[in-house]
C-alpha cells in the first residue's frame, strides 16, 4: 500500500458514523417481504448494506420477477422512520474520532440528502458535518462506481491519492479503490471482515482505532 498522506478522510454514513444498518435490514427484510420477496439475514447483508437505492430496486425485481412502480417505497417510509426515531444511535466511538482527527472530513453516502440529515441530527452528529455532505443524488452513479467519492473529493479540494475512505459495505469499498483513494473497512458492523478485505484496504473492528491506522493516534 503506498504512503502518501491523508490530507482528507471520506466517512460513509450508514453503518459508519450512524449505527443504523441493523435497522434498516430488518425493515426492509419486513417490506420485501409484503411485496413478495423472501431474503434471508445473510442475503439481506450481501446484497442490500451499502447499495445504491437502484441496485436495491433492480435486486428486488428480478426476486419478485415483475417492475415495481417509481417511487414504491413510499407507503413504507414511515415504518423505516418510526424505527430510526425509536432506535438509533451513532457508532460507538465515533465522537471520539471525529474530535480527534487532525485533517479535513467530510461525509459521502448513497442516501438522500434528507435522510442524510435526519439521521445525523437523530444523533447529535449533523453540525460536524453542516457543508461537507455528499449524496448520491449529486451525481451520475452510486457507489460502487467511484463518482460520488471523486465528487467528493474534488469539492474539498483533495487529491485521490491523498483521500481515505471509511466504509462498511463491499459495495463502498469497491467505489474507494475505484476512485484510486485508501479504504479502510470497518467490520464492527454487519459486513465480515473478510468481504471488506483487499488491496489498498485496511480492516478493523472497533471504531477508536482509526486515528492510529491513519497515522493520528487517539489520546
């Protein structure tokens, strides 16, 4: 892995700075299934942490075998919101990290503005980030393309090989290493170790250890 340092660290939001994953998999295991689409737990993790909405639409339909309507999931977006109001809360240690980190930081998630913003006010993160957050809806393709974290990157002025990217999905470290920038996969979540693992890929389990894998140790 080369050296170059980290002058821009690109936090994913889901499952990385809102510990929300858990949540949003059981609602929608619930929701697929009133549609006609059984999933099982590890399926549910495989093919839905980290997608885009239009992979998640399109891994649905061939499972249900029919098209679904533009904008299905609405009937069911209170359930997703009453469960998230009841429920959620940031990664453990983030907080920490985020105070003790020395370079710039910003966010890039495949969800929406909105939701971006309601989950990171639900836990008292939002003014970290009021400026520096980046939607898939900015741009052409979600992640797993790398265009969201060139977005990203280019907006604060950063240089690919100087970025890191912290991600907990498959999907958003292929966008990491497509995009040429470092990834660091945190698998205190719901993705195995093993599915973040590869080149230009750091893994780690417990959140507090970012600052040192970055070069910044925390106090």
């Amino acid at each position: 892995m080369t050296q170059e340092p980290v002058e821009l660290v690109i936090f994913d939001c889901d499952g990385v700075l809102v510990d929300s994953e858990r949540i949003y998999c059981r609602v929608d295991r619930e929701v697929f299934a009133t549609l006609g689409a059984e999933f099982t737990e590890e399926e549910m993790v495989e093919h839905f942490v980290g997608s885009s909405h239009e992979l998640l639409t399109s891994i649905l339909e061939e499972r249900i075998g029919r098209p679904l309507e533009p904008g299905w999931g609405a009937p069911f977006r209170q359930r997703y919101e009453d469960a998230l109001d009841a429920e959620l809360t940031a990664v453990e240690g983030v907080a920490d990290v985020l105070d003790t980190l020395h370079v710039p930081y910003c966010l890039a998630s495949n969800g929406s503005h909105a939701s971006i913003r309601r989950n990171l006010t639900r836990v008292g993160l939002l003014d970290r980030f009021e400026g520096r957050m980046f939607s898939a809806r900015d741009v052409a393709r979600g992640k797993p393309a790398p265009d969201l974290f060139l977005h990203a990157a280019a907006t604060m002025g950063v240089p690919p090989e100087h970025c890191a990217v912290v991600e907990d999905s498959p999907y958003g470290i292929q966008a990491a290493r497509a995009a040429g920038m470092r990834a660091f996969g945190y698998c205190g979540g719901l993705s195995r170790a093993d599915r973040l693992a590869g080149p230009r890929t750091v893994v780690f389990a417990h959140m507090r250890e970012l600052p040192g894998l970055l070069g910044t140790p925390l106090g």
